[in-house]
C-alpha cells in the first residue's frame, strides 16, 4: 500500500510538480555548462561533523552520530530532536566571493550508516501526520516500514552563524532549560513559501511538511529492507530549485557549506531504532575501513540561465520552441521542457515559453 500524500509542503510546489524534478536539475545542468567551464569538486571530509543533540556532553568529538525523532505528542524537545550538522570549507577548490556568477549543478552529501541491521530503509517522505500522539484526531499510521533520512540547511539563532558556530559551540544558550523545543543555536531548517529558511525541528507539533533539500537514497536497498553498517547513504540535493540553488551559492560565496542530517525516526525512552552515522573522528575513518561524511559539488562559472531558455542561448527564441514542440506529449526529456512540472509538455508549457520570448 502506497502513503497517504500530503501537499501540504511549506515552500515546496505540488507532488504533480516533484515528478519532473530529476528532468529539472538535468535541464540546469545543460544551461550552466553550455557557456561555462565546470569546477569538479569533491571534499572527502567535513571540517565539522556536529551531533545536535540537547545531552549531547562530547560535542565535535563523537565517533559516531545518530538521527531520531522524540516520543510523537510529547512536548518536550525537539519533534527533530538528534540532528547531525556537517560543513565542508569549500574555498580550496571553489573560489569564493563569485556572487550570483555561478551555479551548483550538481550536489552529493554521503555519509556511511555505523550500525548494522537496525533500522529500516525508507527513501519517501512520511507526513507530519504520523508523528504526532496516536489520540490526536490528525493521527494516521506510517504505512510502509522505516522513517527516511533528510537532508537540510542549517539556520541558526542567539546571534551565531554559518562563520561562528563550531563544533564544540554550545547547544543553546547557558540559562536554557535543554528539555524545551526550539532552543538549539543551529538547527536543521529548509525554506518557507516566503523563500525565508526557517527551522523545521518542530514540524510535526507545528503540522508542517517541510521540503528536505534531499531524502536519504540507498540504490542496492528495496524499501523497508534493514540497512547494514556500511552503507553508503546519498543525498542528491534538489539543485534545480531556485532556493536551495541560493542557499548553496552563499555557502560556496562564504567559503563554506552547511548541511543538516534529520530523521523522525520512532523512540523510546533510551532506545530505538534509528541510524547511527560514521563521524570523521571515528578510529576506522583514520585507519582508511570507513568513510567520514563527503560532498561533491559540480559548480559552473556561469549563472544558470532562464527555464524556457532551453538551449541555453541567451535568448528564448525559435530553437528553443523547436526544442519544446520536440518533447510535445512527453514528459520533457533532458532538455526540460515541461516548464510547469506537470508531468508533460502541452499548451501550458508553450504558454510560458511564448511569454518569455526574446
């Protein structure tokens, strides 16, 4: 039995629009190469890898880290409560300061799951609705096996930011009680309808999807198959949207790039069944048998150019029409013409083309 869906995602567009979203981020990697030379970078190891966690007395030191949720209903802690944070200082390989001059075409976060056999693989999104108390009237079951792995940004409060916080920065400020939700200083947070990056820990309380910059993937996997230490878990990030495009570019502008790990996997008091991730500080990572968290970035040194501009040109034009009339009835094919995202290239789609002309 397949999910219930809900459309409820703050500053996402409608599932009908995240079918096409592979054949958008192919169609932005086609405009930023066509004029422009791309940087390959790949950075082996984070320069932070950070549990979030509120009893958390090693920050920065933990040799693995682990994400999970805090009993559906409870209103203490986070809904998101252990996070895992990691930033890549990205300035050796990708000059920084390029302003809006460039474009990230292609983003990989991997990291390798430490336990074995404990927790189930799940690569789709489950609704805010399965997280919160069975007696709250909104309450439905998750319906397939496993909570999936998310990846976001990171916001920050109490004055820090993507520049000050470090590893063994504090959770919170020093008179917070650590029991209440919302007091983290750098918490995972994903964009709003406003485009505003706002903190997504309390999602299930605050009865909100947020859209992850990417979900966990495990390709040899089937669904609900236990996950074995070892596995490598990929989180190809949604390049093709312009906020999260944003969010990168002024990362790599800063020299850095930050990104949160986040699950709501089901808990016990002390218990459960949720992943545990390698960190850089764990002794097999230094004896070369595990793998730290790492990130590939293709980034162009040419701004991305408008969706209806297909070819990449410059220009919306005649070839770019000839292109659209091309994938007519399909679903847009490796050039994406289907300019809504609905699922197929029709009147619509030649609608906005032809408003975008010249």
């Amino acid at each position: 039995m397949s999910k219930r869906k809900n459309t409820n995602f703050v500053g996402s567009t409608p599932r009908t629009a995240t079918a096409s979203a592979a054949v958008q981020a192919v169609a932005l990697a086609l405009c930023a190469t066509a004029a422009g030379d791309v940087i390959n970078a790949s950075f082996p190891s984070p320069a932070l890898d950070r549990w979030m966690y509120p009893f958390n007395s090693t920050p920065g030191t933990r040799i693995t880290i682990s994400t999970f949720g805090s009993t559906p209903g409870a209103p203490e802690f986070d809904s998101r409560d252990g996070q895992m944070l990691v930033r890549f200082d990205t300035a050796s390989q990708v000059p920084s300061g390029q302003g809006q001059a460039l474009t990230v075409t292609r983003a990989r976060l991997t990291v390798e799951v430490s336990n074995d056999l404990v927790f189930a693989y799940d690569a789709t999104q489950d609704p805010w609705q399965c997280f919160v108390a069975t007696t709250d009237p909104a309450w439905q079951p998750d319906l397939d096996a496993g909570q999936p792995v998310e990846c976001y940004g990171v916001g920050f409060r109490n004055g820090w930011s993507l520049q000050t916080f470090q590893e063994n920065s504090p959770y919170t400020t020093g008179n917070s009680n650590f029991l209440l939700p919302g007091i983290r200083n750098a918490y995972a947070a994903a964009f709003d309808a406003n485009g505003t990056l706002a903190d997504v820990s309390q999602s299930p309380r605050q009865r909100f999807d947020p859209k992850p910059f990417a979900v966990g993937s495990c390709p040899e996997l089937a669904p609900g198959a236990l996950v074995p230490a070892g596995t490598q878990m990929h989180f190809d990030i949604d390049v093709s949207d312009p906020a999260i495009q944003g969010y990168l570019r002024d990362g790599i502008n800063q020299g850095r790039v930050m990104l949160a790990l986040s699950s709501l996997t089901f808990v016990q008091q002390q218990a459960g069944q949720f992943p545990l991730f390698v960190a850089k500080e764990n002794p097999f990572v230094q004896l070369g048998l595990a793998s730290a968290a790492r990130l590939e970035l293709d980034v162009s040194d040419q701004p991305a150019c408008v969706p209806a501009d297909l070819n990449c040109d410059g220009t919306v034009g005649g070839s770019d029409l000839g292109l659209l009339l091309g994938e007519w009835g399909t679903d847009g094919g490796s050039v994406g013409a289907d300019l809504n995202g609905d699922g197929t290239v029709s009147g619509s789609d030649l609608g906005i083309l032809l408003g975008a002309w010249g």
